[in-house]
C-alpha cells in the first residue's frame, strides 16, 4: 500500500484534504471518487515524509487523549457508528495538535482504513499499548468496551503520576530556594566583601581565599559553565537510551530507589491487566507492556518471559526467572492462573504496589525535606562563616 496526500471538493466551496492508502495513483483516485470528492490534488507521500513526526506545537497531554477515549466510547455505546463519532470528537478536544490529527484519522477511516491502523501512524501521540488495545476490541467487536477500559486506565495513571508529582514538589522547591541563595550569596555578597577586603590590605584565612576565588570563578564563567551542563543534560535526557537515562540513577539513591522499583511493578501489572482484559494476547500484550518500561533491566526480562510463554511455558514460571521481582507477584499470577483470573489477579498486585508507592514516596519525601534543609543550611553557613572569618581577625588585631 503506497500513502497519498490529496486534496478535493465535495461542495460548493468546501475543499478537504487528507492522507489515504491505495495500491496505485489509479486506486486512489477510485476512493476519493466512492467518497465523493473531485480530486483537485493527488500525490505520492516521500518515505520520510509517511513517518509523522512528534507535533512540536501545543503538546497533547495523556488527559486530552483519555478524553478522546472517553467521549468515543460514549459515542460508540449510544450507537453511533464510528467515523460520525469521530467527526463528532473532533472538534471537542482542548488540543489544536490531536483535533488535527482527529480530522487525519477520520480521512484515513473514511478511505477504509481500521482505526488502529490509522492511530498507528501517530506513535508520539498513541502508544503501542493504545494501538493493542483498539486492534483488539476491533477484532472483537468489543471497541466502546476496549475504549472504555482504556479511558479508567489513563485516568489512573494520570492520578499516579499526579501524586507523584505532588510528593516532589516540596523538595524540589527547597532545592530552588537554596540554590537561588547560594548564587546570590557568590555572586552578590561575596564580590562586595571581597572588595572591601582587599581595600584594608589585610591577609586573608586561605578558606576565605578559596571562596573569593570561586566567587570570581562563577561570576567570570558562569553562563560559559552552566549552558554546557545544561545542553548536555537536555540531549542526555531525550537521546539516551532508556537504560542511561535519570530513571536508573534515581534507582539507586537509597531514598527514592524503592519508590521507582515499586513503581515500575505498579505500571507492569496495571498495563499487562488492561491489556489481557482488552483481548489482547499475552504474548502481544507482554512485548507491548515491555515497551512502556523504562528499566532497561525490567524491560529486558519481560522481553525473554514473552519469548518463553510463547514456546509454552506459564507466566507464573517465568516471571520467577526475572531479577528483582518480588515472590508476591509470581504467587498472585500463579493464582490468577489457576482460577482463570488472570486480569484480576494483576489489578490487585497493581493496588497493592500503588499502595505501597504512595508510603514510600511520603516516607522519601519526609526523609528528604530535612536532609535538603540541612545541607543548604550548611552550604550557606559555611559560606557565611567563611566570610566572616577575616572580620573577626580585624575585630582581633583592634583589641
């Protein structure tokens, strides 16, 4: 199938174009025919140009997508059939980019193209999981339910990822505060004292040196410093691997590692359910769920448990073989396996690690505010003291 982008008049003065699939030119012509359209423009899309790229104009967040979702499968339950639901949705979305990529996707499924495969040409938009997700209740007949099912589940990695996020905002808010104070102090304070040091001619403690130095160090160099730094950690955070990127450092602080591990399980057992429960096959459903991990080790070992169910092996068994996975999940599949729950079983381990999440993010964040305070205290103070040292001298050769 070869990618056309056309544009063509299905009234008096209404022109629409699109993006639709047809063997040939000939082909192609024939379905804006069937759909009523006078082709005014019909051309053969480039090889890089059939790969969208990520809109870089208002980002679509996962609440516009869970509202689409949402309003979809109400539009599907009620009966209406599924382009006049999309044409319905698209112009109801708070997100200019999606209700351009809504009125793409009503042209693709007006042309004959499934659902899946049109959401299937927008990955920065709807994930793997998504796509699973719609082909199955697609096959199934079950769409309304499968968006439906979808929908909860963004909600509740929506909430998730909220409440993780309130639990750093306090600490990160400390962090700010400090590091706004100690700039000041060394780029402010410390100059003028400096200066004034050096008009009484008087000698200097070598602490005091140190950090007259470094003042003029950041002063001289700072924005030379800091736009390296900050170039090499914005290309490290959207260019490196999965496994290289802030995810596995934040695995090994002693605070918040157990906080990331219990997340990732939490988002393994969640996203595995929705998808099991969706239709999708397991084998299917595990190399999807693999690809919303960010351990690159967890990642790894879901990969070789889908290869291993897949010649016949339990997932129970499995999952045994995976580094880092608690006995707990293993004995909870291993039930929902033999009672023929298996969705089940999964959503209950997802709540008790969302669960277990949540104390340990309150426990990190209590343990954390007070070490924060402490160490920016002792950078100010130590800047402080090593500021007043040759004031005291003074105060000292007076007497």
């Amino acid at each position: 199938m070869t990618s056309f982008r056309y544009k063509g008049k299905s009234g008096p003065g209404r022109v629409v174009e699109g993006v639709l699939e047809a063997e040939n030119r000939l082909a192609a012509l024939g379905q804006l025919s069937r759909q009523g359209y006078f082709p005014l423009f019909l051309e053969e899309r480039s090889g890089a140009e059939s790969i969208p790229r990520r809109p870089w104009g208002r980002r679509v967040s996962s609440q516009d997508v869970c509202l689409l979702a949402r309003q979809l499968a109400d539009l599907l339950e009620s009966g209406v059939p599924l382009l006049r639901a999309l044409i319905l949705v698209q112009d109801q979305t708070g997100s200019a980019t999606l209700a351009r990529i809504v009125r793409e996707i009503v042209d693709q499924v007006r042309g004959g193209q499934p659902l899946s495969k049109a959401l299937k040409d927008y990955p920065a938009i709807f994930s793997p999981l998504i796509v699973s997700l719609i082909y199955a209740g697609e096959v199934g007949g079950t769409l309304h339910i499968t968006l439906e099912r979808l929908a909860d589940f963004l909600e509740q990695e929506g909430d998730f990822k909220s409440r993780v996020r309130a639990a750093l905002v306090y600490p990160c808010l400390i962090a700010l505060v400090g590091l706004g104070t100690v700039v000041f102090l060394m780029s402010f304070a410390v100059p003028r004292l400096a200066d004034m040091f050096s008009d009484m001619g008087q000698s200097l403690p070598l602490v005091t040196r140190l950090l007259i130095g470094l003042s003029a160090a950041i002063t001289s160099y700072g924005g030379w410093m800091a736009a390296p730094a900050l170039a090499g950690g914005a290309l490290w955070l959207f260019y490196a691997p999965p496994g290289k990127r802030p995810g596995r450092i934040l695995r090994r602080i002693p605070i918040w590692g157990p906080v990331v591990q219990k997340s990732a399980i939490a988002r393994f057992a969640r996203t595995l359910a929705t998808l099991l429960a969706g239709g999708v096959p397991i084998v299917q459903a595990l190399r999807v769920v693999s690809d919303v991990l960010d351990n690159q080790a967890f990642k790894s070992g879901i990969l070789e448990v889908s290869r291993q169910v897949e010649q016949g092996r339990s997932l129970s068994e499995c999952l045994h073989e995976v580094p880092g996975l608690p006995a707990f999940i293993c004995q909870m599949v291993a039930v929902g396996e033999e009672v023929n729950a298996l969705e089940r079983s999964l959503n209950k381990v997802a709540s008790a690690y969302e669960r277990e999440t949540d104390r340990a993010m309150k426990l990190a964040a209590t343990l954390l505010e007070p070490a924060m305070i402490l160490l920016i205290g002792s950078v100010v103070g130590a800047v402080v003291i090593a500021m007043l040292l040759p004031i005291f001298q003074i105060s000292a050769f007076v007497k």
